[in-house]
C-alpha cells in the first residue's frame, strides 16, 4: 500500500506560542510546498485533528505534515535495472553508480539510467515518488550518488550544496607527472562556443576552485585524490586537462584512451548532515574494477 511522505514534530517549549506557518519556515518548508499541501491533497494536524497554518502552537502538541502525493513522469520509462544501494532510509538513498550508465536519460541513451532504474525500484516497492538525485554523475563516472525521496528533501540538499555543505571526494588517474603533491586550481569554467557538451577554462566562465592530492605518482601517471569547491559541469575534467594532465580515458579533454575506454574518475567518498534526522553521515565505495586493474599495472 502506498503511504505518503510524513513529517511529524513534538512542540516543545521553544516553540510554545508560534503560528504553524512561522514553525514550518523556520524547519525550512518552502511556501510553494505550504501552498502544494493546501491545493493538491496534502494535510496538517495538530494531534490528530485538521488545522490551518494559522493554527498557535502549544506545548507538548503533536504536529503533522503530510504532503501530496508526487506524481509520476509520463515520459520517464520505469525499468528493472539492478542497483548497487549502499544505505537507504524514508527519506534518501545512497547509489554506487558503475561506470557506462547515465545519471538520467538522455537523446543518446534514452533508457537504462539511474534515473529508471529508480522508477522501477520505487514501482516495485510502492515508494510514489519522482526521481530526486541531488548529486549527478557523468556517464562514464562511477561512484557515489545521492537521491533524495521526496521534493521537499531534494530542496533542502539543494540548499546544503548552495551553501557548500555537500562534500564529495573523487579520485581519478591522469597522465604525467605532477610537480606538486598537492594544490588548488582555480580558473573559470564556460560552455565551448562550438559545442553543446564540451566546457573549457574561458574567463567569462562560473568562477571554479578544484583542489588535489596526489596519493601515488607513477612513472607516466598520477593516481590522485579530489575536492571541488565549486560543482560546474565537467569540472574535474577540465582542470586537470588545463593543468596539463588530463584524465586518462577522457578523450573530449585530450587523454588518451589506451589504456582505458572511459574517463578513470570515480567519486569515492560523501559527507552530509541529514537534512531531516539533523546528524552527519558519511559513505565512501572502493574504485571500480577497471580503474583497481590500471593501478595493479
């Protein structure tokens, strides 16, 4: 049976004299949510009995906030596609993404997502919810992705990254030899003038900071560690390929593709508060068997 997505408080004394509408801002629940819970089936009560937002909270009060149920995307193709869940609650789910699948759908690969592959899980486990993925992963990227269950949640994650409070860790292979254990890239990010997907460090761009460290240098090659500051599209990519030493596998940004047939990135470790539960997780997930195979060599 289907249930829908319930926030639920105990007022206590702090909170002892306020309207609800002041209450749910200040827990962050944005007026279009007041309005979509008004208009399209959603509910508040206040120890079991219907309410207004105008309601004057009192101690020791039971409050409950339903929201309406989400609807289903038309176009969004729900399919039985095995996913690797690392953690999962009522309100997030943490996905080790393999390498050669998209985030979401797009012109060149309209099915086989992450995207649908959630559609067939929730279908299956009549979880009516759209699919929220707050942190997205190019195609050839493996790694962490986080997904938010409801759009209230997504909202709030939303917020957090605004505000840089979504760490992620990456690490990646690239050519050459690095002068420097470690260091910061900061140079802006722009859309390349003649392409659609390709981006390149271009002085009109989105201010951009990157920051690495080596954790092994080969020969030829870097095994290296990752943090963006900043979350532009191909962000990572094309630092590193204006630095000099691109990603190996990333043949869009100038690497070489001999060795692997795909970028060797992978977003290994996440760090958050709990936007709901108000405490700090953490998830990390080895590197992917392509890239462990090129580090043995």
């Amino acid at each position: 049976m289907r249930k829908p997505y319930i926030l639920e408080w105990t007022i206590g004394q702090e909170d002892h004299g306020k309207v609800i509408k002041q209450f749910l801002h200040e827990r962050e629940i944005s007026k279009r949510a007041l309005t979509d819970i008004k208009l399209h089936g959603g509910d508040i009560r206040i120890n079991g009995e219907h309410v207004t937002v105008r309601h004057v909270l009192s101690r020791g009060e039971k409050l409950t906030v339903q929201f309406p149920f989400e609807q289903k995307s038309e176009t969004l193709e729900a399919e039985k596609i095995p996913l690797d869940i690392l953690y999962e609650d009522a309100d997030i789910l943490i996905i080790n993404k393999p390498p050669f699948m998209n985030t979401i759908p797009s012109r060149e690969h309209p099915t086989g997502s992450v995207a649908n592959a959630l559609m067939g899980y929730y279908d299956e486990n009549e979880i009516v919810s759209a699919p929220h993925i707050v942190t997205r992963l190019d195609r050839n990227t493996s790694g962490l992705v986080l997904v938010a269950k409801h759009r209230h949640v997504h909202y709030l994650f939303s917020k957090a990254q605004q505000q840089g409070r979504v760490t992620r860790v990456y690490e990646a292979i690239v050519e050459g030899v690095l002068n420097e254990t470690n260091g910061i890239i900061e140079a802006p990010i722009a859309r390349k003038r003649d392409s659609i997907i390709e981006r390149e460090v271009n002085e009109n761009g989105q201010f951009a900071r990157t920051r690495y460290e080596i954790i092994r240098q080969y020969q030829d090659y870097a095994h290296i560690k990752l943090k963006l500051d900043t979350g532009r599209t191909h962000q990572i990519r094309v630092h590193m390929s204006y630095l000099g030493h691109p990603l190996i596998g990333d043949d869009l940004y100038g690497g070489s593709t001999t060795l692997l047939s795909r970028q060797a990135l992978h977003c290994k470790y996440i760090l958050f508060v709990h936007p709901i539960l108000k405490k700090e997780l953490s998830f990390s997930c080895p590197l992917p068997e392509d890239m462990r195979r090129l580090i043995e060599k």
